[in-house]
C-alpha cells in the first residue's frame, strides 16, 4: 500500500513529496552519510566535558554575581540527597528486605542498633559514605559519632 500511494502521488519527485525511497523497504545508509551522522552526534552539545574558554567562564560567573539563595534552599542544598528525595517508607522497607549483604551497625555513643548503613545515615541525618568511612576506619567520626559493626569484638 505505502509504495502504491508514493508511486501514485510521485513523492519521490522533490517538487511533490519528501520520500527518497519507493517505500515498504528500511534504507540502508551509505558509509558517508553513516559517518558524517556520526560526527554531527559526536561531542556534547551543552559543553560538559569540555574546557570553558576565559570569555565563557566570565560570563557565567557575572551572571551568578549578586544571586541570592534563600536559607530554604541553601540548607536543602546542605542536606544528602536521600533526605530531600526519599522514597515511600514501604519502598523503603523492600529494598532493605531484599538486600543480602547489609550488616547492623551500632552508634556507639547512643548504644542504638541500625540494621543497616543507609538506615542509620537517614535517622541521624548524616551521609553513609561517611558512615562507611568510620567502619573502615578511614576516619574517626562523623557528626560526631563512632560506629561499629554489630558483630565486630574489636
């Protein structure tokens, strides 16, 4: 049907339509068109990745000059994500059940069990990367806690 349609409107004529083929086919590309494709893809197009000239980078910083951010914002902006985004509490629940190497860790100035990191890290609103630090002994505390495994007899 879609070649007799094109056949019959002469679409393929520039001066009627757009089509390059006769239809009901998938095109296959020639290697340059492929290639030249290609290379206008290549490379982001928003500049991430890539140096800022000195003219650039003063623009962007005259423009954020003088802005002001409210409190509101620069405590959310202080905050861990999982805190200013969480999920549902029963998503929450799931993803714990379902984890299989998750340990408890105890706060050992509170004497409180967590039955996980990420547990832990919302209660006392802390990051658990720097939870993970403490265990591993990569730093002392964080926000002013200790922590342990629950079955570590250091």
């Amino acid at each position: 049907m879609e070649k007799n349609l094109i056949k019959k409107y002469n679409t393929q004529n520039r001066n009627f339509g757009y089509n390059i083929m006769e239809g009901g086919t998938s095109p296959q590309l020639p290697q340059e068109v492929r290639d030249k494709i290609a290379k206008a893809l290549k490379g982001n197009k928003n500049g991430l990745g890539k140096k800022c000239s000195e003219e650039k980078k003063r623009k962007i910083s005259l423009a954020q000059k003088g802005r002001k951010l409210t409190d509101e914002h620069k405590a959310k902006l202080r905050k861990p994500k999982s805190i200013t985004h969480p999920c549902s509490e029963e998503t929450r629940q799931k993803i714990i059940a379902n984890k299989k190497d998750k340990k408890a860790i105890i706060c050992i100035e509170t004497g409180i069990k967590y039955e996980s990191i990420q547990e832990c890290a919302r209660q006392l609103n802390l990051y658990a990367t720097n939870i993970c630090k403490v265990l591993k002994g990569k730093i002392k505390t964080t926000g002013g806690f200790h922590f342990k495994y629950e079955n570590d007899d250091i």
